[in-house]
C-alpha cells in the first residue's frame, strides 16, 4: 500500500502517462500536475520517484534533453493497473462503511425490541 504522497505522485506519473507504456516526463510536468498545498520540490519528486521504482511501478531514466533534465518512463503490470487497485480501494471503503452502518441500524432495532419487551 502507497503512503499518500507516493499516490499522489503515482496518479500524476498515472495521468500522464495513463495510455502510453513509454513517456517523456519532465519534473516541471509532474509538479504541475501534482497537488499545490504539498508544495512538492524536485527533490522529493524524485526521491518518491525512486521508490516507486524499487516497488516494481515503473522503470525510470534520467536523461537531459536541452539542458533541462527529463524522465523517461516505462509503466510495468503494477502501474498500469494502479486504477484498478484505487478503485478497488474505494470499493472496500465503501463495503467497511456499509457494514458499520448496517450494524448500526441493527444494534438500534434490537435495543428498541429489548425495551419494547421488557
């Protein structure tokens, strides 16, 4: 499971990068697309970056294409199907949800029997 900001920087490497397997990403880019209040640096970008590629989402190459320095990325089985794991994430969120209030509602049917009997 991904701490939040290595999801955010996934979905942006995700949005991106969502129909191609091979990209050409610059940081500038990916800040861009990535949440303002964060106010994420480079550095920490590409520390995220790094991580992610240690857990198998992408393979990563830095290169430097007019002086500025650029990414090429090239999405594996995991990052492609990092929408499906978010979707499948809020499904289970949901079901936790629904059987909390499921409960709920039962516990308080049952409370009101008991009194309505004794």
């Amino acid at each position: 499971m991904l701490s939040k900001i290595e999801n955010e920087v996934m979905h942006a490497v995700y949005e991106i990068c969502k129909d191609r397997e091979n990209c050409l990403v610059s940081p500038y880019e990916l800040l861009c697309v990535l949440p303002y209040k964060r106010k994420y640096t480079i550095a920490q970008v590409e520390k995220v970056l790094s991580l992610l590629e240690k857990d198998d989402y992408f393979d990563i190459i830095h290169l430097e294409r007019k002086g500025e320095p650029v990414y090429v990325i090239t999405m594996h089985f995991k990052g492609n199907a990092y929408e499906r794991m978010v979707q499948r994430r809020r499904r289970e969120l949901l079901f936790k949800i629904a059987i909390a209030v499921g409960s709920a509602v039962i516990t308080g049917v049952i409370g009101l029997l008991m009194r309505i009997i004794l």
